[in-house]
C-alpha cells in the first residue's frame, strides 16, 4: 500500500494551526509548569515548521517566486523567531520578562502566517500543483526524522501540559478502541474454534 500524505500546504497550515492552539492556551495566569510545556511545545513546532519550510518548501517555490520579496524575507523572519526562541529558553517562566518574550514571539508569527496564508500558500497552490501531493510526502517524512531528533517523549509530555483535556481525550478514545479491537479478535478466535 503506497504511503499517503497531505499535501505540503495543507501540512504547512495543520502547523501554522498547532502553534496557533499553543498560543492561546498561554495566558499571564497560567501556572508556571503549564507555561514551560506551552512555550517548549511551541518553539519546538516553530523550529521543525521552520526546517521544513526552509529545506523543502522554500526551494520549491523559489522558481515560481524568483527574486519576490515576501518569500526572501521568510528566512529572516525564520532567524529572528529562532533568536527568541534562544531567549526564551535561556529563562523560565518565573522570569519577569518570559511572558512579554513568548507574546513577541506570538506577534511575529503571527505576522508571518498571515504572510504565508495570504501569499506564499496561495501562489504555491497554483504554481506547483502537479507537486503538492509530492511535496507532503517528503515533507511527511523528513518531519519523521527532526521529530526524531528532538526527542519524541518530551514533545509527548509537553502537548500534555499544553492540551491536558484534549490528550486525555485522545488517550481515552485510543484505549477504547483498541479495548474493542481485542474484543473483536478474542470472539474471532473463539468462533473459529
């Protein structure tokens, strides 16, 4: 069975989403362990989301967008969130200055969605149809690989601090069906005896 993967704009918006839902879980209030797993959550989407734009997404587009300035000032914008992401993990959450970093940090991406959303995806769409499909999967799997390599259970942990109802509802909803799928192969076996 060939491997199936979304397309690498749909891809690029699901992140632009995830880190979307990540920020609006942060509020000043928040406790100081629910605000480390957001921000650690968050950079560590923007840094892979970046990685993937920049090796996959970027190249691709440059013929369609040669010498455009919004796709030249997409890896600028790529350095300036990785600087505050450097800042913010050089402090913590009790830091005086880790709330208005991390509201910063939303504003620029904020701005650099809008960009992408309203520019870069459109144009991507239309330029490269025939590679989009293509594109996801190879998106798809290099994710795989800098996953990998930031240390999957910690990412684990913090979308728990982040999204803690809806990983219980995932967790939940997980251990039913596969409660119902040993059932079901439990009466298969004993049928057939």
């Amino acid at each position: 069975m060939p491997f199936c993967s979304p397309s690498i704009t749909t891809m690029i918006r699901m992140d632009h989403t995830h880190v979307m839902a990540a920020f609006h879980r942060y509020h000043v209030e928040t406790a100081w362990w629910r605000k480390r797993a957001i921000v650690e959550l968050a950079c560590t989407a923007l840094e892979i989301h970046a990685q993937l734009e920049e090796e996959i997404f970027y190249p691709a587009l440059s013929e369609a967008m040669a010498r455009d300035e919004r796709l030249t000032k997409s890896k600028p914008e790529h350095d300036r969130m990785r600087e505050d992401i450097a800042k913010l993990r050089s402090m913590g959450p009790e830091d005086a200055a880790y709330d208005a970093r991390f509201m910063q940090l939303m504003r620029e991406v904020m701005h650099h969605v809008a960009d992408e959303e309203t520019v870069l995806l459109p144009t991507a769409e239309r330029a490269l149809a025939s590679q989009l499909s293509e594109l996801g999967m190879r998106m798809t799997k290099r994710r795989m690989q800098l996953v990998a390599q930031h240390r999957p259970a910690t990412i684990a942990a913090n979308t728990v601090g982040a999204f803690p109802l809806a990983s219980f509802a995932v967790v939940s909803i997980g251990a039913l069906v596969l409660a119902h799928s040993l059932r079901a192969a439990s009466a298969r076996r004993r049928y057939r005896t």
